[in-house]
C-alpha cells in the first residue's frame, strides 16, 4: 500500500507544510512538541482538513483540495492508535474490538473478533474491562479493534507517552511483533529518538510545521545532513561554518579550521562533531582545537565536561564531552585540554534540506 501526503495548513504557531511518499515500510514522523506531527496524521485519518495539497491511499484519493475530494473518516480506512487508545472502560475486551467492525453480519462479526482475541494473545481476557487489563494488553485491545477491519494504513500516535521507562520498554517490544505481523504500511509519530531507531525503517524530520527530507532511519543517526535533524537528536557541539576550500571549512563559533574527508557543500551552514568523536590531541597536530575547562559536571555514569574554545565562552563556542568518572574527579576549572577531531569524523550540515 501505497501513501501520498502533500498538504498544506495554516495553523496558529506555524504553517504545515508536508510532502511524503511511504509504501510498505515502518516510517516515522520525528520532531518536537508542536511541530506539526499530530497534526499531520489528522489530516490524512480526515480529522483535520487541509488548506490545501493531497492524500493519496494505494491509488485511493482520500483529500485533494483541486478536485474538491475530502473522504470522511470512515471511509478512508486507516486505523488510528490515539496516546490513550480510547478504549471504552465500560465495554468488555470483545466488545471493544467489536466496536471497529463496519456493516457486519452477527456471525461475521463474532467470528473476526475471536480471530483478532487470538492473533493479539487476549486469549482468556474477553469479558475483561480495560481496568482489568495490563497496560500491553490494552495496547492490544486498541490496535485489535483498530485491525479488525483491514486497514490500508495504520497510524500510531505517541503511542507511549504517558508511561514510565519500564511498562514502554514492555509495550514496544509487543508493538514490534504486531508491526511486523502488520506488513503494511505504518505511520509513527515521536518525539524520542530511541523508538524512532527502534521501530522505524525510514523517517521523516518535521521543524515548526515543515517536513524534511524522508530518509532510511539509520542514515539519520549516522549520518543526519540538516541543522533541525542534529537538533532533534541531541547533538550538543554545533558551529556556525563556511567553506575554506573542498575539504576545509571555517568552525566560526569555535575559532577553529578543520579539514574534512568529505566535500564541503556550498550549502553548509554549520559544522558538527558527537561527543564520542572529539578525543585528546596526543600528539596529533592537525584538526585540533585547544580548549579550557569551564565546567566539570558529575552524570550518572560519566563526567561532562563543558569547554570553552578560542571563539568565545558561551553558547555555540563552547563544545562539551565526556569521559570516565575516575578521569573526571582529576580534571580542574581553568585547565587546559587539546582535543582531535578525525576529518571523517567532521560532519558538515545545512539550514535545512
């Protein structure tokens, strides 16, 4: 199954504005609070409408704004996990999965529903009320009455938001195998990188209402290519840049040139180093910065280590790293550090792509 998402709306902070392609793959739609991710699943599930654009499903015309086409809901067959499942707390675990079947006959009925009890492991759980159940089988409860009907597209929003580290660990690994039983294709928004990584083969970065490129998930945390991509994955050493030559850029909140194993595009807009990749010079004499220790800060399993550079003391100028408690307890305010970046290991990224 096939999904085309082209749409445009106006909304209070920002204007959305996405452009996507997914056919038979686990993709994601990653980016923070309020940008434009929720909102995009609206439209496509015929919540929300569109000021303009399309959507497409396997051949299907759910919206487009030119041909005056706008599906309802209930027609577009796409099945939406909401944050909370919406399960109805008076209804018995048969009856809410029974809740999604459309214009079935009794016996129909019963029989999909005692199909999806058995594919979704709810076995023994039918007259159960969700305050009865676990939290994964709730989860259950919600994608069986959501895949009961044979979805074309399946939409799973946050679906972890509100539980605590350990019952979202349990809750994921159960999401996987019904994903994978799935085969088709599947939407997933998050805010949280490591389930993106986990439970997505492709991803799509969203930045106040506009969605980046789409890319396979891996190549993102190898390698992201925009400004808002290396933000959205925490990286924390970030410089303004411009290029010096094909393989040498100017790190300007550093006060450092650096050399680079890859081509400087004439895009760039920044200069980005992960925490792992700065190491100590140890003799090295070129891509180093000489650094002085600005703050020394104890984490849970390591010691950060924030370092002022010769372009400046705040901000951008700074770089952090980290290193091993027993290094840590040695290191002093005021000290001075010379650190190496690798040329492979300089990444070079634009505004936005």
């Amino acid at each position: 199954m096939a999904l085309v998402v082209d749409i445009k709306k106006t909304l209070p902070n920002f204007n959305l504005e996405v452009a996507f392609e997914a056919t038979r793959e686990k993709m994601a739609l990653l980016g923070t609070s309020g940008s434009g991710k929720s909102m995009t699943l609206k439209c496509i599930a015929g919540i929300e409408k569109p000021a303009a654009g399309k959507i497409v499903l396997d051949g299907q015309i759910l919206f487009d704004s030119n041909k005056g086409i706008d599906l309802p809901p209930q027609k577009r067959q796409v099945g939406y996990l909401f944050q909370q499942y919406a399960l109805f707390p008076n209804m018995t675990v048969e009856e809410n999965i029974a809740c999604g079947t459309r214009q079935m006959g009794w016996i129909k009925r019963q029989k999909a529903v005692a199909a999806m009890v058995e594919r979704m492991k709810l076995g023994g759980q039918e007259k159960k009320r969700p305050a009865e159940l676990s939290g994964g089988q709730q989860q259950r409860v919600a994608l069986a009455r959501i895949l009961i009907n044979n979805p074309k597209l399946l939409m799973l929003d946050e679906p972890f938001s509100a539980l605590d580290s350990h019952l979202r660990w349990q809750l994921e690994l159960e999401l996987i195998e019904v994903l994978e039983s799935y085969g088709g294709t599947s939407l997933l928004v998050s805010h949280k990188q490591d389930e993106v990584y986990r439970l997505s083969d492709s991803v799509c970065v969203l930045n106040d209402g506009y969605a980046e490129r789409k890319k396979p998930v891996r190549d993102l945390f190898e390698a992201p290519s925009t400004l808002s991509e290396c933000l959205i994955l925490g990286l924390k050493n970030i410089s303004r840049a411009r290029a010096i030559d094909d393989y040498t850029v100017d790190a300007i909140d550093w006060g450092a040139r650096l050399s680079t194993n890859n081509v400087v595009p004439t895009c760039i807009s920044h200069v980005v180093v992960k925490e792992d990749d700065l190491v100590f010079a140890n003799g090295v004499v070129s891509n180093n910065i000489t650094c002085m220790i600005n703050q020394v800060i104890d984490d849970v399993t390591s010691t950060v280590v924030m370092l002022t550079t010769p372009g400046g003391g705040n901000g951008d100028s700074r770089l952090q790293i980290r290193v091993p408690k027993t290094y840590g307890a040695s290191l002093n305010r005021s000290e001075r550090l010379r650190l190496h970046i690798a040329p492979s290991k300089v990444m070079l990224v634009s505004q936005a792509k």
